[in-house]
C-alpha cells in the first residue's frame, strides 16, 4: 500500500525489515519541496494485507502500485526489493537508491560479507516468540557504531511504540527472504542508474557489501558516511535529503 505527497519526480521510500514506512517520516517535509514522495509498506505492515509472495512476485506488485519512471529508494531489506524490480521492469524505473543494502544478507562460501545462518534462526525463534521485544532488541543494533547510536535508537524505539505491529507471519517471512534471496547473479544485468548510501560502520550489512554493489552494478556511486550504522537517513538526514534530491533531480525525463 502507498501514500504520496508532494510534487515533481517521483520517488518511492521503500522500508526495510521489522519497521514500517513511518521510519521516513521525519524525511517528508524536505523530500517533497521539489519530490513527489510515494511512502510504501511491505506486505504486512501498516494497513497493507499480508501476504506469502515470493521476492519477484512482490516486486512485481511493488511496480503496479507506483507510477513510470518512479526513482525507487530501499533501505536495507527494501533495497533487495528494489533491485529485484530493476531486475524485472528496467524500463519502468528512473534509478536506483540503495541505502544500507546488500546483494546477499546472509553469509555463504563466496561471501563473508553478512550474517550467519545461525543468527537469522535465533532471531526467527526470538519473532515467534516475543514479536514485540525481537523488534525492541534489533532497533538497538541498527545504528551499532554510530557516532549518534542513543539519539537515533530512541527515536526509532519511539516510532515502533506508536506504530502498529508488523505481521508475525509477514516478518518471518522477511526474514526467510534475508536468508534465501542472493542477487549476486543479477547484478550486473541491472543497468539503472544507482546510488548507494552506507554507513561506514553498518554493522548489519557491512560497507564491503556496498562497495561489491559498487563494482559490479554498471552505473553506480557509493556514497560512504563517515561515523554511521546502518541508518544513514536518520545519522545525516540533511546530507541524505541533498543526494536524493540531486538524483531524482537529474534522472533522464520519462520515455
């Protein structure tokens, strides 16, 4: 389900795991000056329905609800979204802004640069559990290393207070995705322009995930903040807001 506001190129703020589209709300206000803001919610979070749908099949619906030429913004979880769309509709999409995002969450043979098998089992158990505390316990981890971690964890811990509960089935279906999806394949074949946005202390999907983006997706950029975790929008929310703008502001006009 979607919400827009504001006016000019269009752009899609794509939430990650656990935390619904209220994460961008803070972001509003300077996004859509000169940006029509389109805020999603994932498949069992917010009022939106939930659903068992595959990664394509979500990116596919994820498509349908936006308009052509949309510049789609993924954090984290939403940023394999994002790239599975470009993957399958180029040609709907203006670009590609990937913040804190990785090909693959979880660690492999070839690929070192995530989370073990281990530690998305013991989180799977801690959701069916106790959904509200896991969701309490990971918002702590996500600015780990950041320079302005307790201002950050509080502001998240307030919004996931207020906000209603993702889906329990929902969420632990994002995390078999976090555990099965690997895009590593793909990427050279997404041809968007892209802008990768990463902490340089992420410690969720480490910077070394970001700058393998970087050099094989075939026309990007990485932008490093420096002293960040893994929510730069909110560590830096004037530098982000400036990136954003800039490239929706530059994508080619719609074909």
């Amino acid at each position: 389900m979607t919400s827009s506001v504001g006016s000019g190129p269009d752009l899609a703020l794509i939430h990650g795991w656990g935390l619904g589209s209220w994460v961008w709300l803070s972001l509003l206000k300077p996004l859509s000056r000169n940006i029509r803001v389109h805020l999603v919610d994932l498949p069992g979070y917010g009022r939106a329905p939930a659903d068992a749908a595959d990664l394509g099949t979500t990116a596919q619906a994820l498509l349908a609800a936006l308009p052509d030429r949309v510049t789609l913004c993924g954090w984290s979880l939403g940023g394999t979204l994002a790239m599975r769309a470009a993957s399958l509709a180029p040609e709907r999409i203006a670009g590609l802004v990937l913040v804190g995002a990785t090909p693959c969450f979880t660690q492999r043979n070839d690929w070192q640069a995530g989370q073990t098998p281990e530690l998305l089992d013991r989180f799977s158990a801690s959701v069916k559990a106790q959904p509200e505390q896991a969701l309490q316990r990971f918002v702590t981890q996500l600015s780990q290393g950041d320079a302005g971690a307790r201002a950050i964890t509080r502001s998240l811990l307030s919004g996931l207070r207020e906000a209603e509960l993702p889906d329990t089935k929902a969420l632990q279906h994002g995390l078999s995705w976090l555990r099965e999806v690997d895009l590593r394949p793909l990427a050279s074949a997404i041809t968007n322009r892209s802008l990768l946005v990463h902490g340089e202390n992420d410690a969720l999907n480490p910077l070394p995930a970001a700058r393998w983006l970087s050099g094989h997706l075939p026309d990007s950029h990485l932008e490093v903040f420096a002293g960040v975790g893994h929510v730069p929008f909110l560590a830096n929310p004037d530098r982000f807001v400036r990136l954003l703008d800039d490239f929706c502001h530059a994508s080619p006009a719609p074909a």
